[in-house]
C-alpha cells in the first residue's frame, strides 16, 4: 500500500496517486490515459455534433439579431454573435462531455491493461 505523501501541486498526478492503494507507476500510467482519452473523446464528440451544431448556431444568431434590435447599433452585431455561439454551445457541449466520458472511459481500461514498461539501467559511467 501506497504511503500518502504531502501534497505537492507541480506533481497532481504523483499526488493523487499516493492516496490509492495500488502501484504507484500504473496509477500515473491510468490517470494520464483517461485525461488523454477525455481530451480526445471530447474533440470526437464536438466534432460529430457539428451536423447539429451548425443549424443551432444559425437559429442562434437569428433569435440573436432580432433580441440586439432595441440595442441597436450594438445589439446588431453582438446579439448574433452571443445567440450563434449559445446555440452551437446547446448542441456541442453536451456531445463534448458524453465523448470525455466516453474516452476516459476507455483510457481507464487501457492504462490498467498495458504493460508496465520495464526500467532501464543506465550505467553510471556513461556519459548524457
């Protein structure tokens, strides 16, 4: 079992890590491939919802040019550009998060079944 240490904020993962009963080198190796899975899971998942996303944001910046229209002349350019960005975002955001979780999922599964890498040995009197 794994002795936790104090916190050190340059090392989350190590730090995370010390409070988990398991190997300290497969807990790192877990951790980093479910942030990289989450991270690519969530670029998948926006970019699929783009076929939805893009009417949103269109349907979006109608609603927004005829809200901006007592604000005028400014709500004539920012009421489209907040409403496009909010109905892309409707569309995008819940596909981004169900591809992270979807990712780190799998990220999980892949940093508790790959292989430990084995240490090398260096010797000392090479020179770096």
């Amino acid at each position: 079992m794994a002795t936790p240490t104090a916190a050190d904020p340059t090392q989350p993962v190590q730090t995370f890590c010390s409070y988990i009963p398991a190997d300290p080198t497969r807990c790192s190796m877990t951790v980093v491939d479910a942030g990289v899975g989450a991270l690519i899971g969530a670029g998948i998942g926006a970019g699929l919802s783009a076929p939805l996303a893009i009417p949103a944001a269109l349907v979006g910046a109608v609603v927004g040019l005829v809200a901006g229209i007592p604000f005028l002349p400014t709500g004539l350019v920012v009421g489209p550009l907040l409403g496009a960005a909010v109905g892309a975002a409707v569309v995008a955001a819940p596909a981004a998060a169900l591809g992270a979780a979807v990712g780190a999922s799998v990220g999980v599964i892949v940093g508790v079944t790959a292989p430990i890498p084995a240490k090398v040995n260096v010797p000392s009197n090479v020179q770096h």
